[in-house]
C-alpha cells in the first residue's frame, strides 16, 4: 500500500503536469495539495519521503495529533486546513496551519482575525464558496461572496489570497469552476483552489492553482467515526 501511495502520488504529478500543458499554462502555477485525512502517520511519511511538502486536512483535532512531530523532520511541509472550522478552534488552526481555506461566514473571520492578533501568526486565507448553494454544505453562498470579501478586508482586516470550492458530487464540476474563477476576478483574487481526485485536471482547464487530491493518492479511505 504505501508503495502504491508513491506510483500514485507519481501519475496524478505526471497528470498534472500534462493538463497544466494542455491548458497553456505553467506547471508550477499548479500546486498539489495531498489530502491525507484519515489517514495515520505511516501512510503520510512515504509520500513525504517522495518529495511531497504540500498536505490537507479536515479537523484541526486530526491534525494536530498528526503534523507537529512529521514537522520537526521535515520543516518545510505546507498545510492547509480545508474543512469546517469552528470559532472555537480558530487559534488551534492559525497556530498549526499555513493556509486555511475555510473561512465562510463573520463569526469565522472575526474568530481568525482575533487569534491572527494574539499569536502572530499570519496564515494565508481562502474563502470557502459554496458554488452549488448545497443547505449541508459550507461556503459562502455566491450571491453574497462579494460583500462577504469586502467585509473580511475592511471590517475584520483579513487579507484573502484565494477562493475554494467543492462542486456537488453530482453535478458537472466545470460551471462551478469556471463561477469560482469569475467571482475571484471580479474580485481580484488571484488564487484558486478546486479540483479533487475526480476532477482535477478539469478544474487546472478552468484556472486552478491548488488542486486537493486524497484517494487517487492514498487509496480509498478507511471509514472511522469522529468522537
Ligand atoms: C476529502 C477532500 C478532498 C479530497 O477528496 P478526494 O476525492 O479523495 O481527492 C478534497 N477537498 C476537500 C475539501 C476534502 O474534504
């Protein structure tokens, strides 16, 4: 299996690199975020010891057990948060991660700005659009993600460098794309992260720089309940 992980890890770079070409684009404008949720140490430190810096995340919990002690070996890994935070654990998540892409809704970016003073530290932050207005899903609906960015600079003094997205499962993943990409440049927001195993070289067609891929790297992942 971890062999696996590294061929893997391997093809979905060769992949990247070739819908990159095929978009016209530079490969490094695209930046491979490999999503290792669920999945424990010695799953993560083979594609680790393959070059892999940059990692994603969905609970601050999870990673907290997980990324500090893979840090001191490796100082130079990127993570990103990329699911649902909680005012709660605003602190946690600026102290432990370099980008949270996350932020949706006032309480959050009110949350970040305050614990951004309090530890200084300065995370990059994506905000989190819910392009198919799914009522489970998190995201700032479309419709008002311009006031909402508008609101995290001016009022809570947050610099947004990027917007996110997960399309729903069922429908085509490139409208979402292509309206993530037109409200970030209607906004002058120059980063894009969207795209997962499925999708991913669609969304570097539509402008993606970050692209969160977990199973086409990891395999499948384990189902464990979250206590
Ligand atoms: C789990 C997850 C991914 C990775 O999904 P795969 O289909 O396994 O590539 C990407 N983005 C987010 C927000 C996720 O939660």
């Amino acid at each position: 299996m971890t062999h696996d992980s590294v061929a893997n890890l391997g093809a979905v770079r060769d992949s990247i690199a070739a819908a990159a070409k095929a978009a016209a684009r530079p490969a490094t404008s695209v930046n491979l975020v490999a999503v290792s949720k669920v999945f424990p140490i010695e799953a993560i430190l083979p594609v680790l010891q393959a070059g892999q810096r940059i990692f994603g995340e969905n609970r601050v919990q999870e990673a907290s057990r997980k990324w500090p002690q893979l840090r001191e070996t490796y100082p130079d890994i990127e993570l990103h948060l990329i699911g649902p935070l909680q005012s709660n654990k605003a602190e946690d998540a600026v102290r432990l991660f370099d980008v949270i892409e996350t932020i949706d809704r006032p309480k959050i970016a009110r949350a970040i700005a305050a614990a951004i003073k309090k530890t200084g530290q300065k995370p990059r932050l994506f905000v989190q659009v819910n392009t198919g207005e799914e009522p489970q899903k998190a995201g700032v609906a479309p419709i008002e993600a311009d006031e909402f960015l508008k609101s995290c600079r001016d009022e809570y003094g947050l610099k947004i460098a990027g917007l996110m997205c997960i399309p729903p499962a069922d429908e085509e993943p490139s409208l979402h794309f292509a309206l993530l990409e037109k409200i970030a440049r209607r906004n002058n927001i120059s980063r894009l992260s969207m795209g997962m195993s499925a999708d991913y070289e669609t969304a570097i067609a539509f402008g993606a720089n970050y692209v969160r891929v977990g199973s086409a790297i990891f395999g499948p992942r384990p189902r464990i309940s979250h206590g």
